[in-house]
C-alpha cells in the first residue's frame, strides 16, 4: 500500500475510531500545560499522520506502573490525578499567555533526532516526543538525552500500526511494550500516549487509561512525512500558530530532513513573535 492510499484510508479509519470511542467512555477533563493554564479538551478528533507500517505480533511483558515528575530525571513529589478513559484526545492546549507545544512522532533516529535535540536546546526549549518501542530500543541513549534535557516522552506504540485493525491484546501489546522501554531508557514511564495515524478506538483510550496516559492528539499537521519542502513546512506552522496550538512533526519513519530544517527556521520566528513554546502538564492530586 502507497503512503497516499494509507493516508486516504486514515481518513476513514480516523472518523470510526472516534465513532468507536465515544461509547462507554468518560467526557475530557481539563489538563494543566507548563505555564498553569488549563482547558477542556475539544470535541472532535485530529487528521492522519504517517509512519511505518505495522510489525509482527509481540511477546508480552510486564509493565510496572511508576510515578511521573517534571523536566529532567524523575524524582516523586506528589501522586498524580489519575489519568481518565476518555472518548477522545486533547487536540489542543490552553494556557496563560500564548504558549504551543511542539511534537515529534516516530523517533528516536540517529539521523534526525540528535538535530532536533541540538536546535531546541540552543534555543532553551522543551518539547514532546511520541516515540515508536521499536526505535526506542535500539537507541537508548536518544531517550535518555531527552530526560536531561527536560522533554516529555510519550508512547507511540511499539511498531505504529493500525490500532483499529488489531485485537484487543495486540493494541495492549503494543502500547504495553513501549511503555516498560521507555520506563528503563527515559527513567519514568509515558504519562502521553498518541495514536498511529490518529485512529483512536475504545481499546487505545482503555489501555492508555490502564497504562497511566492521557491521549494527546494535535492541532496543526504539518504533513512533513509528505516532505513538501523546509519553507512549506515551516510556513503551516507559523501560519498555525496560536495560544494551545499541538504542531506535529516527525523525527523518524523517512527522510527528516526538511522537518530538522524547518525547525531550525520557524523556532526563532515563534519565540521572536512573543510564543513560549512549553510542553504539557499532568494534574496532581
């Protein structure tokens, strides 16, 4: 299957998944971002992205539920709200002042991430990588970078499937898997969870709950997966640009380079224009 017919079949499969999740499940809750502000979560779900295709089945494993703190390695202070089953993801954030997140999925790369890494930190900014257990494993040390840096790393699934077309065990699988990986290289386990192609089902809302995560979609796609050039990716973001705005990017699953250098363009120009550019919060108890 093409990239262009998986991303028309996500647009259908995207619609069922909210369909699917808006049974028996709880209404979205407001959650803090950096800043303090907080916001409900708005009603609809996000447009597709890309990534790699999905894997063999998986071995289960264990996953041992850990607490979560803030920027840096992780040292428990208080027990966090826990995380509710949702019918839908967070598409945007709301805050004091005008504040963005920035998003990453599919990573870690060896190619691309360590740039990404390097340009947010000349430039003191946190961010949000979604990262895929299959990557996490065979670069630890990308993880760990981005614990010392202070970014958020949030679960992608193990191999980016389709979670709509998968079992109930296969999704829990998958998100499982990831989870204790990134529990052993991050230091503390994902409190983010996102969806492969944002296909959200009543599974991945169950098991994210399960799991200790709250969904987070996004707000602006930069489709850079299409690689539609640096200046048009760079151009969707700051034209997207607004207070609560989730970008999403990729740090992996093709060639990056376009993302690595529209970031290195449209940072400056979102922190010039008076953005802070943070990354969200967990409710304490």
């Amino acid at each position: 299957m093409t990239k262009d017919q998986m991303f028309t079949r996500r647009h259908v499969v995207t619609g069922a998944a909210a369909l699917l999740g808006a049974a028996g499940t709880t209404g979205a809750a407001a959650l803090l971002i950096g800043d303090g502000g907080s916001a409900p979560a708005p009603a609809g779900a996000p447009a597709p992205a890309a990534g790699p295709g999905a894997r063999p089945a998986l071995r289960p494993s264990s996953y041992r539920l850990q607490p979560l703190t803030g920027h840096g390695r992780p040292v428990r202070r208080r027990a966090l709200v826990p995380a509710g089953v949702r019918s839908e993801p967070f598409l945007r954030m709301e805050g004091r002042g005008r504040s963005m997140v920035l998003t990453f999925d599919d990573g870690p790369d060896p190619r691309y991430t360590p740039d990404i890494l390097r340009i947010l930190r000349d430039h003191d900014v946190r961010a949000m990588f979604f990262v895929c257990g299959e990557m996490a494993v065979q670069h630890k040390d990308l993880l760990r970078e981005m614990a010392d840096d202070g970014h958020v790393v949030g679960n992608h699934t193990w191999s980016h499937p389709l979670l709509t077309t998968l079992s109930r065990s296969r999704v829990h699988e998958e998100m499982e898997r990831t989870s204790e990986i990134i529990d052993k290289a991050y230091g503390e386990p994902p409190l983010w969870f996102r969806a492969p192609y944002g296909a959200w089902n009543r599974a991945a809302f169950r098991f994210g709950a399960e799991l200790g995560m709250e969904p987070l979609g996004w707000t602006v796609d930069t489709l850079d997966w299409r690689t539609p050039g640096t200046h048009t990716i760079a151009e969707r973001v700051t034209d997207g640009a607004g207070p609560g705005v989730v970008v999403l990017s990729h740090d992996a699953g093709g060639d990056r380079s376009q993302s690595v250098a529209a970031l290195r363009d449209y940072l400056p120009e979102l922190l010039d224009s008076g953005y802070r550019v943070t990354v969200p919060r967990r409710k304490y108890a």
